[in-house]
C-alpha cells in the first residue's frame, strides 16, 4: 500500500510530473487540439472527465484479476473496459446533457487512444495506490493535461501573429514551444516533495 | 502519391514506411513513446524491435483474419488483437533484461495506443492480403527505429557524452573533459530534437522541390 498524502499526490501529477510536458503521455492531442484556448479547454475537461472514470474501472479490474490470479491480462482487460467506457459514457451524455455531448462532441471518442488514460490506469496499479488516492492521482493528471492545453494554446494564438519561418511552421515549432514550457515546468520539481 | 498508377509493387510498399511516409517524421504518429524512451540508444533499438514486433504479428494476424472481422466491431478486435501481442513483448522483456524492462518502464505496455499500429491495422492490414501486410508492418516498424534512433543518438550524445550507455559496447564520444549538456536527456530535451529535425527535413524537402523545379524550368 501506497501512503503518500492526497495533496501531494495532486500536485505531484498537476505540476511536477505533468503527464504531458514531463512523461509524454498524451501528446498527440497536446499537438492537435492546442490551437485555440476555447477547444483546449474542451478537450481538457473531456480528458479529466475520461480519466476519472477509467481510474474507478482500472482500480475495479484489479481488484478482480488479482482475486483470481491472471495479472496477464490486465492490459488487455484495461484496454477493452476503457474503451467500452468511453462509449458508454458517450450515449450517457448524449442522453441526458446533450449541451455537454455538444461541447465535448468529437473529442470524446478520439480520448479511447490517448496514451494519457491508459497510461494513468497502469501507473496507478504500479503506485498501489487506494481508492481515494486513484481518483485524486486522476484528478490531479487531468488538471495537468488540461493546465498544459490552455498554456500551449494561449501561446500559439500569440504564435499566429509571429513571423515564423517557413519550414519551421506548423508541428515544428510547437515542438520547440513545448520543450520551452518543460523546461519552465523543469522549475517545479521538489514542489511535491 | 499522385504520380503513381495501379496498385504499389512490393518494393514500393516496403520502402514507403521507410522514409516517403515514415510514421514519426512525415505523419507525426507515435510521438508520445518516440519522445519518451530516445534519452539512450539502447532504449531505441529496445522499443523499435518490440514494435516491429507487434506491427508484424498484428499485421499477419488482422489480414488473415479479415474477412471474419464484421465492419463494426472491427477496432475493438484490432485493439484486443495488439494488447495480446504487446503482451507478449512486455513479458519477454521483462524476462530477456529487466533493467531495460525498467528503463522503459510503461511505454512497452503504452505501444497498445500508439496511433502507428492501429493506423496500419486499419489503413493496411485489413485491406491487403498477409504477406504485403507483413512487408508494410516491417517497413514502417523500420522506419520508426530509424526515427527513434536518429533521436536517440542526438540525445544520448549530447547529454550524457555517449553512445549505447548501459550496455557491453558503451563507447564514449568526447573524452573526460565532456560536460554534459544533461537538458538532452531529460523531458524538453526531446521537444527540441524532435523539432529541430522537423525543421531540417522540410528544410530537406523544400530544397530538393526548388531543385526539381529548376531542372524543369531549364
């Protein structure tokens, strides 16, 4: 069992070990979707949304696969319910809030094969972490994502004014942008202690 | 390509992942563990082979199994199919070095979601016959060794003054005098190499299309 603290948890994964700009997890939504601040902040709260309940299922799987000793198929099961909830958690929306399902539309089913939500079930299972701390450990990624999200596009509607160079547009330099906002996020590490 | 006619030979089909549609420069898929495990070299070839691996294997296993797969369902069993294999990999590494094992940490069982494997699954795999799916899935799992490494080397040498650290063959590039510049190794390091080389293959690209337009101008 793990017994680090609940705030540490949270702002160890919300600024420290950011998922994106320090593990790496998620980038291909980090890239795509980061050009304006309003879809960022979408995708970000759709990201958290999906984290959350992955985190509950993920802790759900391995409780039951230990119970019967198959810690094999953990990926796969992980993969196949994250999926499955996705989906579930889609028809939910659309049912009862369809202004929600409006705002987080395409990006829900886009989140099945972003690395961030699987990758989250598997370090929590590494972690041992309990209940209470998986979905703060959740919370805290998903804030993250989202944090990096609105930065990065805060910066690249600034960009647009900017005279970049030609063959640097596009993915280049959002790369660079990108090791310069780690690089500043390299500043908060210890803060979680 | 629009200047081609008719179905792709084979040759065609194997150097494509190579470098015309190389999954991490030119279609900017899988950048995630790309970034993630280039801070040593060895963890290069490591997460190459074992996505080579499982591109092959998921490749042969989804062609074959095709025409069973109904139109529906058929990304959920793409991704029960290359959870297996990524499976397989995670325990043979884990048995083969367990220190490369930790040094890789989550990324191995992270190959499920890379985006090339499923892409290839979808894009070729269910469309082409086993042996042309086998030949595209080495291409590009080639290509993606190829990017990983032109990565890796870049970064372990600059950060660490090395060249296949942790293993029999280390091989150290300047000398005891070398300061390392560690910010390679870490986290914005990868951000930067991956950008830079970004930038020097468009710079590649634009010059070699201003060439062609010149000789088609004389």
């Amino acid at each position: 069992m793990n017994t680090e603290s609940l705030p540490s948890i949270f702002i160890n994964t919300l600024i420290v070990n950011n998922f994106v700009l320090s593990m790496f997890l998620g980038i291909c939504p980090f890239l795509g979707v980061s050009s304006k601040k309003e879809t960022a902040t979408r995708m970000g709260v759709a990201v958290t949304f999906v984290l959350l309940v992955s985190s509950v299922c993920a802790y759900g799987i391995n409780i039951v696969l230990n119970y019967i000793g198959a810690p094999y198929l953990t990926l796969i099961c992980y993969i196949a319910v994250i999926a499955a909830a996705v989906q579930l958690v889609e028809m939910v929306i659309k049912k009862y809030s369809p202004a929600l399902f409006r705002a987080l539309g395409i990006f829900l089913p886009l989140i099945t094969t972003n690395c961030a939500i699987l990758g989250l079930a598997l370090f929590q299972t590494q972690k041992g972490y309990n209940f209470v701390q998986c979905l703060v450990y959740a919370l805290g990624a998903g804030g993250g994502f989202t944090l990096a999200l609105i930065i990065m596009a805060g910066m690249r509607e600034k960009l647009e004014l900017a005279d970049v160079p030609d063959i640097a547009q596009g993915a280049a330099i959002t790369l660079i942008l990108a090791g310069i906002l780690s690089l500043a996020f390299m500043g908060f590490a210890g803060l979680g202690g | 390509m629009s200047d081609q006619q008719g179905p792709p030979s084979s040759m065609d089909v194997f150097l494509r992942g190579l470098w015309q549609e190389n999954p991490v420069f030119v279609m900017l898929l899988g950048t995630c563990p790309t970034l993630a495990v280039t801070n040593k070299v060895i963890n290069c070839f490591a997460m190459g082979v074992s996505v080579m691996f499982v591109l092959v294997m998921s490749g042969l296993l989804i062609s074959l199994l095709r025409s069973f797969i109904p139109k529906q369902v058929r990304i959920a069993s793409f991704i029960i199919i290359i959870a297996t294999f990524v499976t397989i990999v995670d325990y043979a590494i884990q048995s083969i070095s367990l220190d490369l094992y930790d040094s890789l940490g989550a990324f191995i069982q992270l190959i499920v979601v890379n985006c090339i494997i499923l892409g290839r699954a979808e894009a070729f795999a269910s469309k082409n016959g086993p042996a042309k799916s086998m030949l595209d899935a080495v291409g590009m799992g080639l290509g993606f060794t190829f990017a990983l490494l032109c990565l890796g080397v870049i970064r372990e040498a600059l950060g660490n003054g090395t060249l296949m650290m942790d293993t029999p063959f280390e091989i150290s590039l300047f000398g005891p005098n070398f300061a390392p510049w560690s910010i390679m190794i870490l986290p914005p390091g990868g951000f930067f190499v991956l950008g830079l080389e970004l930038i020097l293959f468009a710079w590649l690209r634009k010059r070699r299309e201003q060439r062609r337009a010149q000789t088609a101008q004389a």
